[in-house]
C-alpha cells in the first residue's frame, strides 16, 4: 500500500481536526499569560496560570484512555471539542479585574488543558492503529506537523482579531476553529475493531499495563517528561518574556507564529529521519537546541512518535494514557518551575533555569531511546508488517472515507 494512497486515505478523520485544534492552540495560547496580567495578576501568577493547561492534561490522561477504549474514538473527540467550547467561553467571562475574573479564567485553562488530553490521546491511538509500522513515524509526525501549521496559522489570525476586538479577539478565532473542528469529527466514522480484540481489550487494566511496563515508564518515561517539561514552558516563556520587554500583545502573537512556522516546516523531514535512522536523531538535537534558546532568550531586548512504537497492540489507549500522564507531567513541572524561579529570583533566571531542563532532557533520551533496529528487531518489523497487512480489513474496518 502506498504511502500516499495512506496518508490521503485518513487526511480528513485524522489531519483536518488536528489542523483545527492547533488553530486554536495557536491562536490562544499566546495570550494566556497577557490575559492573566490583564486581570491583574502578577508574573509569577500569569507563569502558574500557563501551566494550568499542562495540569488539565495530567489530570485527565487516564481517564482519557479509560474513555476512548469505552465510547470509541469519534465521540472522544466530540467530547473534546464541547469541553474546548466550555473552557474558551470560561476564558471569556470577564467579571471583573482581579482575583474572581482569575479564578473564572483559570478554571476555563484548567478544562481546555483537561479537553486537550482527550483529544490528543484519541489522535494518536487512531493514527497507530491505522498507519503500517513502517510508516508510523511519518504519519505521525505529520499529525503533528498538521498540528503545527495551525499553530503557525493561529497566531497571526489572533493578531488580526486582536485589532478589532483587542484581547478577546484571540479566544474568538479559538471558538471558531474548535467548532468547525467538531463539525468534521461528527461527520467521520469511528474505528471499528473486530470482537476478538474488543475482548482482549476490555481484560486491559491501568494496574496490568503499569505492572507489565514499568521498566520503559521510569526509564524512557523520565525522559519524555524532561522533554514535555521544556516544550510546555516554551509556550509561556515567549508570551512572558515579549511583554517584559515592552512588546504589545499582537507583536507577541506574531513572533509567536513565526516560531510555529519554523516548526512546521520540520515536521515531515523529522519524521522521515526517525523513520530511517531512530527517535533519538531527532529527539536529542531538538531539547539541546531549545535548552540554548532559552539560556540565550534573557540577553535580547527587543522583538511523539516514540509512545506509538513501544505502545502493545492490546491495550494501546491505555498505555498512551500513562505515557501522556508522564509526558504532560513535564508539561506541567515546567511552567511551575519557571513560576517559582521568577517569583524568587526573577524571570530571566527562571527562563535560564527551565532551559537546563532541556540538556538533562537531552541525557536522558540519548541514554534510553532504542538504537536504530539491528537484523532481528527489522525481522520482527517485517513480520508486524505482514500481520498488519492481512488482518487489515477485519481489524479496520471502519476506515474514513477520504
């Protein structure tokens, strides 16, 4: 089966809501901060705020497996996107300036970090299912590309709302994209398994997975959760620092859209890298590079894949639901830390602490990524691979329609 036959062949039930959600993230996400100091929190405060979506997440990540594994992958997503709409609606409630119009608003963080989670986990469990291993760093990377487009897409439209309707304008554009995006999910057909794996499936408990793989979650888990922790605290460094050198909110939107634009411009050949050469070529140069940015961000003054390969075939969604829980975890550490920095020490500091995070991330995932497959690991690949091929039409056959 051709890779490009694939990869059309889910483009909408996988790619065109992720492009949506990251719409959203992108558009939002920049103006966290700047809408927490705009109802009169303190920097360290708006830091703690930001981390509420990476705490939404941790909270969730179980149950999310637990979820997905009962009401199937459509309706998690359709259940994602309501609580999105819920938690942006929270955002734009505006009280009044101060300690209640922050609680209003964290609560709304809180439940689109918790709606993120859902939706994240149904991606990449659909993705995994769907996609021959030989192709599955590709196909995801490419969700995460499509994911990134938006965010690169989000910024610069927020800007533009911002204009006319100043910080609201960026919540609006989110709202927009998140319906559309339940829009398509309601209009795509669920994965259908067979009985025997629906069987197998329902035996799966969070107790058996932990139990069975434990040694992979505080080795290479330790790992993803030192990654997450620096990717996570990068979405509220930026914000953080723009407006602590003097730069407005629809500036800070757009320095944030062209770093999403670099991003998305790696995400194929990233994949293409993994696919032939290991995770850890791309992993390692990649937390070594932000841990730089962040040391050198104080001195200026003016403007996965991993989890799916190691993931078992019975039980998958709920060993994505532990891997993310490490993962968003870090996502969540990470801002706190740099909250807790800032408040004591500053917000140059704190930006120069969280960036060691990424050389320890870097250690850490050079130390216990697996190597690049030997003859017997490509054998067993090739044997997946035919497994995959016949059981394809009873194991998938609620594929989307293109």
């Amino acid at each position: 089966m051709s890779e490009e036959f694939r990869l059309r062949s889910i483009a909408v039930a996988a790619y065109g809501p992720a492009t949506l959600f990251g719409l959203a993230e992108g558009s939002m996400l920049p103006v966290i901060a700047l809408s927490a100091i705009d109802r009169g929190a303190s920097t360290s405060i708006a830091a703690l705020i930001g981390a509420l979506i990476g705490i939404g997440s941790i909270v969730t990540n179980i149950p999310s497996g637990i979820l997905a594994t009962r009401i199937g992958e459509r309706r998690s997503m359709l259940v994602a996107a309501i609580a999105t709409v819920a938690g942006l609606a929270l955002c734009l409630v505006d009280l009044r300036r101060g300690a209640g119009s922050l609680l209003t608003f964290g609560s709304g963080v809180l439940l689109i970090g918790a709606a993120s989670s859902v939706y994240g986990l149904a991606r990449q469990s659909y993705l995994t299912e769907m996609v021959p291993p030989h192709m599955r760093a590709r196909a995801l990377s490419t969700l995460g590309g499509t994911l990134r487009i938006g965010v690169f897409i989000g910024p610069f439209l927020g800007a533009g709302a911002m204009a006319l309707w100043g910080l609201p304008g960026a919540y609006y554009v989110s709202l927009a994209a998140i319906v559309t995006a339940g829009v398509i999910v309601y209009r795509v057909p669920d994965l259908e398994m067979s009985d025997q794996h629906k069987a197998a499936a329902a035996q799966v408990t969070t107790w058996s997975v932990l139990k069975r793989y434990w040694p992979t979650f505080v080795t290479l888990g330790v790992g993803v959760l030192l990654l997450s922790a620096i990717r996570q605290t990068r979405q509220v460094v930026i914000p953080l620092w723009a407006a602590h050198i003097g730069l407005s909110a629809t500036a800070n939107s757009v320095i944030y859209g062209v770093a999403g634009g670099i991003d998305a411009l790696t995400f194929y050949p990233a994949g293409k890298v993994m696919d032939l050469y290991g995770r850890r070529w791309v992993a390692v140069p990649c937390v070594i590079i932000m841990g730089i940015s962040f040391v050198l961000m104080p001195l200026t003054h003016a403007a996965v894949t991993l989890a799916a390969d190691i993931s078992p075939a019975v039980g998958r969604p709920t060993f994505l639901g532990i891997w993310r829980e490490l993962a968003d975890a870090g996502s969540g550490v990470g801002p706190v830390i740099l909250s807790a920095v800032t408040a004591i020490a500053g917000l140059g500091l704190g930006i120069i602490v969280s960036g060691t995070v990424g050389f320890a991330a870097a250690a850490a995932l050079w130390a216990w990524i697996p190597r690049r497959p030997g003859r017997g690991a490509q054998a067993a690949a090739r044997t997946s691979e035919a497994r995959w091929s016949r059981s394809g039409s009873s194991h998938r056959s609620g594929r989307p329609r293109a």
